[in-house]
DNA sequence: GTAACGTACAACCTCGTGGTTGTACGTGAG
DNA sequence: CTCACGTACAACCACGAGGTTGTACGTTAC
C-alpha cells in the first residue's frame, strides 16, 4: 500500500478553513482533549467538535480515548501525503517544460529527424 | 511579497474537487480552451466554466483571451504555496519531536539544571 | 451516591456549492 | 453581412457545510 489510501477530496476539503487548520497546527505540536481546543476558539464546543470531526475523517487527526477524555493528535502522514500529490502538479508542469525544450531543441537543429 | 498572497481558504477548497484537480493537471501540461476543457468531461459547459473561475479566483489557473477563445493554463506558483503551508505543518510536527527529545536528555541526564 | 465534567449527537437555520437550462453578446469564418 | 462559435452570466434547484441550542450518557471527583 502507498502507506494508505488518500482521500483527497476530505483532505483538501477540510484543510479549506482555517479554524481547522489552526486546530492541525495545535494538536500536530502536541495532543489536546476536545474541550481544551474548544476553549481556543470563539463559538461553541459543539461547532469545534465538528471540526475535529471533518479533520478525523479526512484523516489529519486521530483521537484516543483517554478516560473521560478524548485526545486528538496530527497525523504528519496525511499532511505529508496531500503534499506528495502536489508535487504530482509539479512534475507534470516540469515535464511539459521539458516537452517544450525537446522542441524548441528540435527546431533549433533544423528538425533532421523529425516528422515530416 | 512572499511572491503572493496566498488565499489558503480558496485554494484548498478549489483543490477539493476531483474535476477541478483533472482540470488543474491539463492546464499545467498544456493550455486549453474553456470549450476544450468541457469536452472533457461529461458536465454541461456552464459547469466546466464554473469550475475554471474557482480555479481562477483562488489563482491556479490564469485566462488569457485569444481571439474568441480564452486560453487556461496552470499556474504552479499557487501550487507552490500551498505546498510551502504544507511543510509549516511538517516544520511544527518536527519542532514537537525535538521538544520531546530535548525532554528526555533532561532526563536521563537526571535534570542536572532541571526546574525544581 | 451525587454532582460536575467531557463528550456525543440530534434538530434546526443559513449560506455556499455544484449542477442544470436559457439567454445574451462579441468575434471570426464564409 | 450573416451565422456559427466561444464565452459569460442569470435563474433555479438540491444538497452539504458551518454554525447554533438542547439533550443524553459515561466517567471522574468528592
């Protein structure tokens, strides 16, 4: 497996809100409880446990159970695999770059073997 | 400027769709035409439009009318962006680790200057 | 045991999104 | 000139997102 399937549609959905990835930025620095993330943000705790729950399908948090508590913490892998499919779009734009250099090298030697 | 501005929300939430991404890859490899685009896909001509002006307002695809076609292609310094605000998220995940390595030399070095 | 805490979830509202069809307008070809 | 083409945009509909409040339930503290 290519680690684990991404979900890209979730992943990138849920990285469009900057609540959410304030919350990504907190928990990836170290586990929080729901309720102490909430207590960070100015609307109520159920709209934050909302969020976490968009982020926790998305796969960009785990949450743990820890006594009456519920620990969310980063996944790195996910962030890092939503940023492996952006390097795709770089190397599709690198390699038309270089589709363009192998024509304007073909030009440039008056085209001797190329289509008629 | 830090290059642009970049809308983080827009983008994201542009790349959020799996039409949008195809459309994203094709424009990168080479321009196209809005009506070259839609043909494309099995979606009316006004929805394929739709979808190049949120690619558009969150600057991952820039227009350039040519005649009575207007020309789309890709712009890879957004997708840059979005990748850099992905490795901020990697560079806080890596900080929390050396926090915690930091926290373990303490330690086990007995906490020769520790907090009392 | 009881009370407070942390969480989960349902119901509801509003607004943006993704799709449709229809219409209008500028440009290029014949 | 005329007509087809490429585009733009408005109106409409269905659905999900993001927020609220209220309620319920398990767990810890006292």
């Amino acid at each position: 497996m290519v680690v684990r399937e991404l979900d890209a549609d979730r992943v990138f959905a849920a990285l469009a809100d900057a609540t959410r990835r304030d919350i990504v930025t907190r928990v990836l620095r170290g586990e929080a409880s729901v309720t102490a993330l909430a207590r960070c943000y100015e609307m109520s705790f159920a709209a934050v446990q909302k969020h976490v729950a968009v982020l926790e399908r998305a796969r960009l948090v785990t949450k743990e159970r820890r006594g009456r508590e519920q620990l969310v913490r980063g996944d790195i892998t996910t962030v890092r695999a939503a940023g492996h499919l952006l390097e795709q779009f770089e190397r599709v734009w690198a390699g038309r770059v270089e589709r363009m250099h192998e024509l304007l090298a073909e030009e440039a030697e008056g085209n001797p073997e190329g289509p008629s």
